[in-house]
C-alpha cells in the first residue's frame, strides 16, 4: 500500500505497446533497467504496462531499435495532477488564502475566558491584562504568561491567585481574591464583648475575659457581656486586662413591616417576534440591520452569540449576534392578600435570617389589605450571637482598692 501511494506520488503512465517485436522491447526494458508493473499481455503483438514517468522518459530514448509503438493509455499520479490545476489561478490563489486564515487564526488570540471573583474590579482587571497585552488579536508568541502574572500580582495587592493559560488561541484566566479582611483590634489591646442588640442571655462562654452576664440577665445594645478587667485569680495577684472574646447567645426579637402593592400586571405575549443579526469580527462589530438595537415598545430582549469553533480551545474570530425581540402587552393581573401572603413571608424570614448569626425559632405575623396593599407585620424570635467586640477602656484599680476587694483569706 505504501509503495503504491508512492509511485502515485511521483507520477505512472500507463502504456499500450504494438509491434511485432514485443520480445525485443521486453529485452531492451531489462538490458536498461527500465521497470514495467502490471504487465498485461492482450495479444501476441499487443500488451499493456506502466512505468514511471523518469523509465517513460529514457524508454523514448530507445524505442527506434525495437521497431514497436507505444501510445499513452493513462497519465496518474501528483505531478500530472498539480501540471493540470496550475493554470488555474483563483484556485491556487483560494489556497495561499487559505494558509494565511489559517497562520492568523492559529497565532493571534481569538478568545478570551475569565473567571475573577467577585472580591476583585473584573473590569479594572481586564483593563490592566489589556495594557499587558492580554487582548483580542494579540500575537500568542508575545504573551510572557510569567511576567503578566507576577506583573497582576503586583497590581491587585487582593489578588491571591491569579492562572492564565493558553490553549489553542483561547487564553483563560482565572483570578482569586478575598474580601477585606473586618477590621480588627489588636491581639494585644484590651478589648471587651458587649451586645450588639437587645435580648435575654442564653447562654455564655468566655474564651478570654470576665463575663459579667449569666444565662437568665436581660441585656440592652451596648452592654458589656464579657469584660476584659479579669481580677485575680490566686491570693496576691493583681487585676489585669486582656483581650476579651467569646460568645454569648442570646433570645432576640425582630419586627419586621413590609408592604406590597396588589394592582400588578403580567406579561401577555402578542405573537410578534422581531430578529436583527450582527457579525462581531475579533473587536469590532458589524450591524447587518438598519437601526439601532433599542426599541420603544414593552418586549423581552434575548441575545445569543453564536462563535464558530474547531474545538474548545481553537475558535474563528468571527460570531454571529442574535437579538430577538418578543413583543407583549401589559394586561393586569388580580392579586388578593391571601395570594400574596406566602411570598411576603417567606421573603421577610428571608432577610431577617440573613441578617443574623442564628437561627429563627418562632414566628408571628399579621397580613392586611389597606389602600390597595398588602401590609405584613412579621414578629420573629430567634436565638443568635449578639457578642462583639469593642474597646476597653477600664482601668487598673489601685493596689488599696484591690486589697479591699479582694476576698477575705480562710483562717489557718
């Protein structure tokens, strides 16, 4: 099989000899060495073969002596093929266009993939990868994934992790951040635990500190829960302040007002659909409508970018934009209290729970229509951590003070 593309490749012509002197042709093949394949013989002055194109050449060369002819029945092969395609230009010319495509679409970068967290400004990030040569049509061979990447780190002092892969001519990136960090006080500082709103101590522990409350003690915003003035805790020590923390649980009550209107409308689709198409080649875009994009009736706008791909990481410059307009009409929509009441309820549970550093344990709630509303007042218990920290500022007693307040010794 190998050997055959190969004779394809450098080109066969098949032959038909006539003469009566076939013999002699045969021994002058062989005393040259030329190489005859698949000889078939029709008749006793008639056979078929085919040689090369360089045997065809040096056979004409010797055929006065043999006193036979030979006529070409066939020409194969690539250098017969390219001899009859090189007249035609366009087509040689569709080719090196061809190539070109090809070498710009397999060097330059034709898609760009982010994922960056939302701690981050994505579109300051973006902007900063565009200065460092991170864009659309950028050559791939000049993207220095290192020095982009130590260069990011350098901008965005949030940024913790930071990945940009190339694959294809798609480059992904991908961005980590956190959240700033909650001010905080000073390990060393004196700190106390008070609450941060009203309710009835459930329970308390103290990891550091003295805590003033006890489980039963009703506490009002500000109270100090945990205190950082720690007195002593062996005959002849002295008072201290540390760095109180803890948490306190406590029985906490929300109320809650939330109001909705019951005229509402609803969408009743008229049938109408409308599509506009637009071609987006590497940056820029191409509109193939007359127009903008914005319309003045009530539809729901859908855009979908459809991008012609090889595989999912070698992709066309080139997509196509849909915008599809379906049209409606606003038609009202009977909404009564009762209708309304699960929805407002489990949206008002919704946002005191998010709100809190517990868990809702009972519930009361009264829904009424007034002026065209639906008015809820919500009531929730909850049990939850009220405890935080904020700063002491309590001083040392002096040394007679604490002598007093010492507790008295137990006789020998």
């Amino acid at each position: 099989m190998i050997g055959r593309l190969w004779q394809l490749a450098r080109g066969e012509v098949r032959v038909r000899v006539t003469g009566a002197s076939l013999p002699r042709f045969l021994n002058l093949c062989a005393a040259h060495g030329l190489t005859l394949r698949r000889m078939e013989r029709t008749a006793w002055n008639e056979l078929y073969a085919g040689l090369s194109i360089r045997d065809f050449r040096a056979l004409r060369r010797h055929m006065g002596r043999t006193g036979c002819r030979v006529h070409i029945v066939r020409r194969r092969g690539a250098p017969f093929a390219a001899a009859r395609l090189r007249p035609r230009v366009l087509l040689w010319g569709g080719f090196a266009l061809l190539g070109l495509v090809w070498w710009v679409l397999c060097t330059r970068v034709w898609a760009i993939e982010a994922q960056i967290s939302p701690a981050l400004p994505a579109q300051e990030v973006m902007r900063q990868l565009s200065e460092l040569g991170v864009r659309i049509g950028a050559p791939l061979d000049a993207l220095d994934t290192h020095r982009i990447r130590w260069r990011m780190l350098q901008l965005q002092p949030d940024m913790h992790f930071f990945a940009l892969n190339i694959r294809g001519n798609s480059v992904f990136i991908q961005a980590g951040g956190a959240e700033p960090p909650a001010e905080r006080f000073d390990e060393d500082a004196a700190t106390k635990v008070v609450a941060a709103r009203d309710g009835v101590v459930a329970s308390v522990h103290a990891l550091d500190g003295q805590a003033v409350v006890q489980p039963g003690d009703a506490v009002q915003t500000g109270d100090t829960l945990i205190s950082g003035l720690v007195p002593p805790t062996q005959e002849g020590g002295g008072y201290r302040l540390t760095h109180a923390h803890g948490a306190v649980q406590a029985h906490t009550r929300h109320t809650v007002q939330t109001i909705r209107a019951l005229d509402a409308s609803r969408k009743q689709y008229t049938g109408r659909v409308r599509r506009q198409y637009a071609l987006t080649l590497g940056n820029k875009r191409l509109n193939l409508y007359i127009g903008s994009g914005i319309t003045g009736a009530t539809c729901d706008k859908i855009v979908e970018t459809r991008t012609w791909r090889l595989s999912d990481s070698v992709v066309f410059p080139v997509s196509l934009v849909v915008q599809t307009y379906v049209y409606y009409e606003p038609a009202p929509a009977e909404q009564t209290v009762e209708t309304v009441r699960a929805d407002m309820l489990s949206r008002a549970l919704g946002d005191i729970a998010a709100a809190m550093d517990g868990t809702v344990t009972a519930h009361s709630e009264t829904l009424t229509g007034e002026g065209g509303a639906a008015v809820l007042r919500l009531s929730a218990h909850a049990v939850e951590q009220i405890g935080v920290e904020a700063r002491d500022d309590s001083e040392l007693p002096p040394p007679e003070e604490e002598e007093q307040a010492a507790p008295p010794t137990a006789p020998p």
